[in-house]
C-alpha cells in the first residue's frame, strides 16, 4: 500500500436529523489527523437513503463544525475539484461502476420482493443472501438472462447485490485496533445498488467516492468495523487495493454509567446536551438541547471530545486546538469505549470561561441580559464579568452571580437577614451611607476602601457585621465578589441609595 501519498481525509455524515455529539468527535479527529499531516478534510454528504432525508439537516451539520472550528479544504459548501460531494448528485458515477461489477461477473441483480424475502427468513434459520442461499432466489444467477432483460424492460424494481465468495479470509489493518482478519463466509451479499430510488447504497458510494476523492485514510466509527472486509473485498473487485486507504474504527461514546452506547435519551435523562446546537424537529416540532444554546463554548466542546477516547500520554487536560493537533495520533486512540463524563465537560467550560476575554464573554452574555429587560454599557458588562466569572461554569449563570448589579434587590433574603442583620446594623449603615455621599476621592475600591475601614475602626464598629450587613443592602442575600468592588462598579449614587432602602425596609 502507498504511505507516499497526501493525506486526505472525509466526514461524511447522512442528512437524517442532527449530528450526534459522537459524530462530532469523529470529525473532530478526521480534521485533527488532516491538518497534523499538512492533508485535506472533505466534507461529503451521503444522502444516498432518500427515505430518511430530513430537510434542514445538512445546513445544520455544516453550521455545527463551523462553530466548532473544525475547517474543511472542500466539499458541499465549499467547493473543490473533485465535486458534486452530495451522493445524490453523483448518479451517473455510480451507475457506471455498478455496471463494471455486474459485466465483471462480481454482482448480480435480484428480484426478489421485501415479502419473498421475508418468507425465506421464516423457512430458513438464520438466514442471509449468500452463497448458500443466492442459489434459491430470483436473482441473474438463477434466471435466463432475456428474462432478466424482460423484467428491467417492463420496470419491475431490482437491486443489484456483490457477490461474495465464501471462505475467503479477508485482512483488515486497523491503525486503532491492528490486523483483523475476517472470514468471508460470515458476509452476505450486499446491495450496492437500488432502481427504486437509481441510488446506491452506502457500501458502493463509499468505495467509489473514496477512491475518486482519493481519500487516503478513512476515520470512521467501530459500527462500520464489520463492513470494513466487505468494503476491502469491493476495493480488490475493481482492482483498487494498490490504493484502498487506511482504516481507523473509533470506540463507541458510551453512557455515562459505561452500559451501552450514548442515546439522546441519556442527555435527557441527565440533563445535558448530545447534539452541537439546538435542533427543531421538522416533523414534531421537539426542540433538544444543544452545546452552543446551553453555554458551551466551542473550543471547551472541541477539548472535551478530543480527549474522549484518546490522550495525549501526559497530565495536560487543556489544550487549544493548535496544541491539539500537535499532539493527537491515531493509533493511540483507545480500543475500548469512553464513557461520556458530562460533568468534566462542565469542567472544561469553567476553565474555559476564566481563560476567555470578557469582550467576548460579554457578546454572550448580551442575549441573557436582554431576557431580564437589561440594556447596559459595555464597560459595566465586561467589568462585572471578571469580577463573577470564577464562580460559573457557564455563561447563563453568569446573570445568577451577577444579576444583582445590573438589577437592585427588591426584597432581601430572609434567613441572611435574619443573621447579618443585627440591631445596629441600621444605625451604622446610615452613617456609612453619609459618609460615602461626602467622599472627596474617585468612587474607586482602591480609595474608598482604606476610609470606610478607618471610619470604622475609629467608631468602634464591628468589621464584619458591618460588612455582612452592607453586602445584604447591595446584593439582597449573602454572595458576590469584594464588596468594595461591588460599590465601584455600582457607583457612588446606587451605592448610597441601595444602603438607604435597605435601611428603610429593613430598619
């Protein structure tokens, strides 16, 4: 096999709905892999299963890895020399290798009906179309071939299915897994292509496009292991093998508990997304979660998936997709599924969170603001971010931690106000409220602080009650960052007057 060749690598996803977050990372490592070895990543739609198409699901898939950063060099949407990348564009290509096969003698077209087919199964234990089977059926193999002409000519429906041959040991080298070898017996005769629709199936699409596209390694999901000798088997029927690409089967996503493989249903039993963005269903109307509506940032996503069935072989957690692509290699890829950990993704978007420049942060946190009837300066907005940043892992809470500033408390809270608030507390606030009015420094924590703890000090006052009870007057309960940092990004006029209704209220 040639390892001269340049690397090119496609994600091929169907159009049936939305992407899967295990989708996702599968393209993920296809781009990881492309651009550590200066390739190209292809972006294919494989629409060949007309009965499944969902309208809005390729715009989704498209808009999905755009958001997540991970780029393609062609493919649907973005053009290249080696198009159409939507299967079902590519009907005349395939009809012609269709056509090599059955002239070659290694497919066949069958008749028989989806009933037909459905009694045998019930006649013979375990059935499937092959060897030991194909003999009994309405297929090119048992017919005269004029009535197999006559029956096309008449347009009675057909497929046309590979033929296997039996007891044919069938190698598969895996770059994740190793050698493979499989018997041929265990396959049947695949349909690799369909009159009802003039479409193929996936099997044939695949090798044919690969080929043409001149992919050279092929990452793709451990589901597709077990068409992996059927798909060797067509790459040497069309005298392919020289150039057939390496294979890589990624381990499945699993549920978070390790029991099976990882279900929209998990998401919504635990509360978190398994799809990139929202998604509408055009049929139902049900609306599921995503990564980007729940807070997510792209790159805490991109981080997270990377490390889900692969490591770096060291104790670094966060990389930025540069570093990422750096360090991935393929065949350390676990063999084994990972479990989905959907609280270390939480994790990931913390520090994710710390590390991001509060502009965009704040760019964000805008869409949150406006749904509690918040318009704000940018200035404040970026100012309250770092201050209550540290305490989130997302951008929604977010409004949780620092709500209070652009908001005054209406009420206060009861159990802190029925421990901070102690008798003197309104005596003492109220002086504190005159004192601040008359400063004659810049509103700033790094001035007023210094004079508000003098004061008192020199009044005798107690530090933490004081304190306790002033952040109760700003914020209604008990949180939120330095309170002299509080009272500057409020300013002196709010400060005052929250100190004042608070005394009022709570006297």
């Amino acid at each position: 096999m040639n390892t001269d060749r340049r690397v090119r690598v496609r994600f091929a996803p169907s159009p049936t709905g939305p992407l899967h977050i295990g989708g996702v990372r599968t393209a993920l490592y296809n781009y990881l892999f492309a651009r550590q070895h200066g390739g190209d990543m292809i972006l294919r739609i494989e629409d060949t299963d007309s009965n499944r198409f969902v309208p809005g699901a390729e715009a989704y898939i498209i808009e999905a890895l755009e958001w997540l950063g991970i780029k393609f060099d062609e493919g649907v949407g973005y053009g290249g020399q080696y198009g159409p990348y939507r299967q079902s564009e590519r009907r005349d290509v395939y009809r012609v290798y269709v056509r090599q096969l059955l002239d070659a003698g290694r497919a066949y077209i069958a008749f028989d009906t989806p009933e037909e087919l459905e009694a045998k199964r019930a006649e013979v234990d375990n059935f499937q179309y092959d060897a030991t089977t194909r003999g009994m059926m309405r297929n090119s193999l048992t017919m005269p071939a004029d009535e197999v002409e006559r029956l096309i000519a008449d347009g009675m429906q057909y497929v046309v299915r590979f033929l296997v041959e039996p007891n044919i040991d069938v190698e598969v080298n895996d770059l994740i897994r190793g050698r493979v070898v499989i018997n041929s017996s265990i396959l049947d005769d695949k349909v690799l292509y369909k009159s009802a629709d003039d479409l193929p199936t996936y099997h044939l699409a695949n090798i044919v496009d690969d080929h043409l596209m001149e992919v050279s390694h092929v990452i793709r999901g451990e589901e597709w292991l077990p068409s992996a000798p059927l798909h060797v088997l067509l790459y040497r029927a069309f005298g392919w093998e020289d150039t057939m690409p390496r294979f890589s089967h990624l381990a499945l996503l699993l549920k978070p508990e390790g029991n099976g493989k990882l279900s929209k249903r998990d998401g919504d039993r635990l509360g978190f997304p398994v799809f990139p963005l929202e998604w509408k269903d055009p049929k139902t109307g049900d609306v599921s979660r995503g990564y980007r509506e729940s807070g997510y940032l792209p790159e805490a996503v991109v981080n997270f998936l990377a490390l889900l069935g692969w490591n770096p072989g060291n104790d670094q957690d966060v990389m930025c997709m540069d570093e990422l692509i750096r360090l991935f290699d393929i065949e350390k890829c676990s063999k084994a599924g990972a479990k989905f950990d959907y609280e270390k993704g939480k994790w990931f978007n913390h520090q994710y969170i710390q590390h991001a420049d509060n502009e965009i942060l704040a760019e964000l946190f805008r869409p949150v603001l406006r749904e509690h009837g918040v318009e704000a300066a940018d200035e404040k907005v970026v100012r309250v971010i770092a201050l209550v940043k540290e305490r989130v892992n997302f951008v929604r809470e977010l409004w949780d931690q620092g709500g209070f500033f652009f908001v005054a408390p209406t009420e206060y809270d009861e159990k802190t106000a029925k421990k901070r608030w102690k008798e003197d507390s309104a005596t003492q606030l109220g002086e504190l409220s005159s004192l601040l009015e008359t400063l004659d420094v810049s509103f700033v924590a790094i001035e007023v602080e210094p004079i508000v703890k003098n004061w008192i000090e020199q009044g005798g006052y107690h530090l933490g009650n004081l304190m306790n009870a002033t952040r109760l007057a700003l914020v209604g309960e008990s949180k939120g960052p330095h309170i002299f940092d509080i009272m500057e990004v409020l300013g002196r006029d709010e400060t005052v007057r929250r100190i004042r209704r608070a005394v009022e209220v709570l006297g």
